[in-house]
C-alpha cells in the first residue's frame, strides 16, 4: 500500500504524522497512560510518593469493593442522581429551545440568561445554591419563613431525600441551557416548509411540535442525552462544594467517593480500583455514544 | 401570520431570565452588605446600608483571594495557547492530509475525551509528584491541556473542512510546504475558528475542578474555583468573603460570555452536533 504512494504523497504524510505528533503526546502522557496505570495500581499495593515498592495482589482491591456498602452507595447515588436529573434537564431544555426559537423583543439579553449558568464554574455555582440553601441565612428560608408557608426553617441540605432534591435541582439549573442550545442549533436546521405544509393541512401548534418538531430533533437530543448522562456519572464538585457527599452518605457521588479514599483516607490502591470499575461505567456508555453517532451518518 | 398569546411567551422568556439570574443576583447583593446586614433577621433583601466594604477588605485584608484569580487567568490562558497551537495543526493534517490511521485516529480522540477525570488522578498525582509538576503552572497547563485537546481538535478539524481547498492546492502547485501553508493562509482564514474554540477552551479551564484541586496543593498555587471552595475550611464560612471573592471570580467569564455569546454559542453547537 504505501509503495503507491509517490515521494510527494510521502513526505506529506510525515508532515501531517509531525503535525499530529504533539497532540497525540500530551493526550497519552494526560489521559491514556494515567487510565492504563490506575488498572495495574488497582491489581497491587504500593504507595502514592512510590517509597514503598510495587508489590501485585491480584484481585483483592475488587473483592474489598464488592462487600464495601459505601462504594455501592456511592454508585447509587449516582445513578440516582443521573436518572433523575437527566429527565428534567431534557423537558425544560427542549422547552427553552422552543421558547428560544421564537421570535421577541430582548432575545440577546435571554440567551445571554440561559448560557450563563453553563458558562460559569460548577463549583462557584454550587456555592451561589449552597448559600441560598443555607438554613439560618439563606434566600429560600427567608422567602418562606417571612410569607408563611412554612413555620420552622426548613434543612434542605440536612435530609437526605431533600439533599438529593437540593443538587439535582443545582444541576438542572446549570445544564438545562446547554441542552437547549444543542436542541435549539437543531431546530434552527429544521426547513420552514415543513411548517408551512403543516399549517396548509391544518396541524395546531402542538400537532405540529409533536410530528414535524420532535421527530426531527431526535438526532440532537440523542447527542444531547448521552453527552449529560456521561457528565452527570462523573459529577464530582458539585456534592464536594454542596454537602461534602452528606447527610452521611447520602449525596456521595462516585467521584466523590474515589477522592476521599485516595486523598483522605490514603488508600492509593483501592481508590484506583475504584476509578476503573468507574472508567468501565463510563467507556461502555461513551461507545454506545460513537455507534450512535456513526449510524446516525 | 395570526396574533399569538404574546403575553405567556414574554411570562416564560421573564420566568427563565430570573431564575438564571437569581443565584447570581442573590450573590451580588450579598457581597454588597455588610456583615449584620448578610446574617439579619428579617432578610434584608437590598443591601442596607450598601456598601464596598466586602470588595476593598479582600484587597487589604486576603489578597491570596485576588491571587487564585490571577492564578486561573496564567493557567486558562496558557491552556488556551497551547491547546491551540498543537491542536490546530493535528486538526490540519487530520481534516487535509489523507493518512492512513486519519479515521481511526479521530475516533480515538473522541473516545478519550470521555475518561471521567477523577479515574486520572491517581496516576497523574504520582506521576506529576516524581517529575516536580504538583504546584506548577506549567504542570496544570499541560493537564488541561490534555483533557481539553479532543475537543480542540474536534472543533477546528470541522472548521477546516469548510474552508474551501482550491487556495491551499494553488499554494502547493507554487511550492509551498505545508507549514507555510498552515500558517500564512490557513490561519487568517480560520480565525473565527480558532477564537470560537480558544472561548471555550479559556472557560473549560477556568472552571475545571479535580486536576486543580489535586496537583495544586499549595495554597499559593490553586486556582479561582478550587481557592475559593477551600477558604478558609469546610465548616465555618465566611459568607461575606466568600460571596465577594466569588463575584471577582466570575466577573471574567460573565465578560467573555456576554461579548462572545454568538461565538460560543456556535462553537459548542457545533462541537456537540459533530
């Protein structure tokens, strides 16, 4: 095959395998090596400055994590918090695309509104919520305390059913705008005929949202749907900065979990395990993703 | 076209324009009071007195503060350049030059760019510790870098590809290499590519959380977001600093995104849609 090529065609391949050298080192010094390392520090014991040296125990770390309630919690809860954030993300971001696509005075200054939440750090929004929860001095007691709808403050980062609520609503919050604009660049494509053939057959508003908009926003919604899921099982500065994974354990995200083991309770070892059985999770899903894609081509 | 309930569009485009804003706006205005005013009983919802007091105690009194910010800035920045230069030119040669791993190798980018960053801690702690990377920019950079680079070169590849090729063909037919090429005429012609992309990029940085709070470890060293969060412990929190660093924080990227809304806006559309 190569024999083909002329000298011309060769020497451009070395220049675009030279081109694409530096990106390809830093993405296997930063990503490729380090997951390849976790999978051998999780089949053996060692220490994390590397004073002690590496010694393989085979499949205790993964027989440990298989009786630890805490990891099962923690992929629990994030599995929770996934399944019940991702839903409400897609209702209210498809009605924001929708809301978006119509044409009204002051459109800028309420899209700059809805990509602000995405733009800003997760972790300085969580403290923007965490203070507006706040039980003593917080917006949201204040509100209901001085309009009477409720007697006593209420601890909404001190329950463990209303602590869940509390960070899938700072969730929704944040990334309902970046489902929106993926939903909304896909029903800018959408052709205007379609609508007008519609209205010539008579289809109200929601007929034709329902067979002319939705069918035809199931490409990006797809896209949309994946790239949030496998967002929201790595969510990891959210709990830290809202609860610190509590009540308890009751908002311990797996991230969450991971990093306390390998930098709170230095179990180095473990914590990696930990990380790979997380790793599988998400690969499995981000294949999923690329096949959806290729057979969307 | 027929007159419409104009009054219920404008209620929900209000509705989602203030519940964006509110956390927000709850800040801002909690940086603006004093220290009685943020813990009063009933809630002063405008600050009483209003007062700068918060913003000029951080100057005086927890400059470090102001450092964490400085510190975002070197590292977004410096990701940006760098995530730029190298993935441009891998973007080049994988949208232009017909190679035989081009497919694959796209692919395998797009798979990387999903490890979650938490399973990569472990190793790049370890790893960065034995090389004397932890509390260095260079080290952050290089780790955003990488965890940013798939998209960088996912972005401009498809933004080359619309570029049309007679003017590189006519630029080879003279004799041009393919470096020349790439930066006398790909380049000028890109630019919005490239600003679209070095926006986004400048924000992922900025916000990113577990590498910088795991290879910063000094004080002097962390970033805005992971500063911030840490300051000064878990428990007791100073809301009336913590608010007003907060603000100082954010106030890049409320610029940026308001300046370049179209531009980000396009780029993550199409970034995502691709």
């Amino acid at each position: 095959m190569m024999s083909s090529l002329s000298p011309l065609d060769r020497r451009r391949q070395q220049t675009g395998l030279a081109f694409v050298t530096p990106t390809l080192l830093v993405i296997s010094l930063i990503l490729v090596y380090p997951i390849l390392q976790s999978i051998v520090l999780s089949f053996g014991s060692s220490s994390i400055d590397g004073s002690e040296p590496y010694r393989f125990v085979g499949l205790k770390h993964y027989m440990t994590l298989a009786g630890d309630d805490r990891f099962w919690n923690s992929l629990w809860v994030t599995l929770t918090f996934t399944a019940l954030s991702i839903p409400l993300e897609l209702i209210l971001g498809v009605g924001l695309a929708v809301l978006m696509n119509e044409h009204f005075r002051g459109k800028g200054l309420a899209r700059l509104a809805v990509l602000f939440p995405w733009a800003l750090p997760t972790a300085l929004n969580t403290l923007m919520w965490r203070w507006m929860y706040n039980a003593d001095y917080g917006l949201f007691n204040a509100v209901a305390l001085q309009s009477g709808i409720v007697e006593r403050p209420i601890n909404w980062l001190g329950d463990e059913t209303l602590a869940m609520m509390s960070m899938v609503i700072v969730s929704v919050w944040k990334t309902s705008s970046f489902m929106a604009l993926i939903i909304l660049a896909g029903l800018q494509s959408i052709p205007r005929e379609l609508y007008e053939a519609g209205r010539m057959d008579g289809m109200s508003k929601w007929q034709e949202f329902r067979e002319i908009t939705l069918p035809l926003l199931r490409g990006p919604i797809l896209v949309a749907l994946i790239v949030r899921s496998m967002d929201a099982l790595r969510t990891f500065e959210l709990p830290f900065n809202l609860t610190d994974g509590g009540p308890v354990t009751a908002t311990e995200s797996l991230s969450l979990y991971a990093y306390k083991v390998i930098f709170d309770f230095i179990e180095f070892n473990y914590g990696a395990s930990i990380v790979v059985v997380q790793f599988l999770v998400i690969f499995v899903m981000s294949l999923a993703y690329i096949f959806t894609l290729r057979n969307k081509d | 076209m027929n007159k419409r309930p104009r009054i219920g569009l404008y209620t929900l485009v209000a509705l989602s324009v203030v519940i964006s804003f509110l956390p927000i706006v709850w800040l801002i205005l909690t940086s603006l009071k004093n220290t009685a005013g943020i813990y009063a009983w009933p809630p002063q919802y405008w600050p009483d007195p209003f007062t700068f007091d918060n913003y000029v105690k951080i100057v005086t009194e927890s400059p470090e503060l102001l450092l964490y910010v400085l510190n975002s800035f070197i590292v977004a920045l410096g990701c940006t350049l760098l995530t730029l230069t190298i993935g441009g030119l891998a973007g080049y040669a994988l949208s232009r030059i017909k190679m035989r791993w081009g497919a694959v190798l796209m692919v395998f980018i797009l798979a990387v760019s999903m490890f979650p960053p938490v399973s990569l801690l472990p190793s790049l702690f370890q790893n960065f510790l034995k090389l004397g990377l932890l509390n260095t920019y260079s080290g952050l950079i290089i780790a955003h870098a990488g965890l940013f680079l798939p998209f960088t070169v996912w972005m401009l590849a498809s933004y080359f590809r619309t570029l049309p090729p007679e003017i590189e063909e006519a630029a080879r037919m003279d004799g041009m290499g393919l470096m020349r090429i790439f930066l006398t005429i790909v380049i000028p012609l890109s630019w919005p590519g490239f600003v679209a992309t070095g926006l986004i990029v400048f924000i992922f940085s900025w916000n990113e959380f577990p590498l910088a709070l795991v290879l910063m470890t000094q004080n002097a060293m962390r970033t805005a977001p992971v500063g911030i969060s840490l300051y000064p412990g878990e428990y007791a929190f100073p809301w009336e600093t913590i608010s007003t660093a907060t603000v100082i924080a954010i106030i890049p990227i409320l610029v940026i995104t308001a300046i370049f809304q179209k531009q980000i806006v396009g780029g993550l559309t199409a970034g995502a849609g691709k």
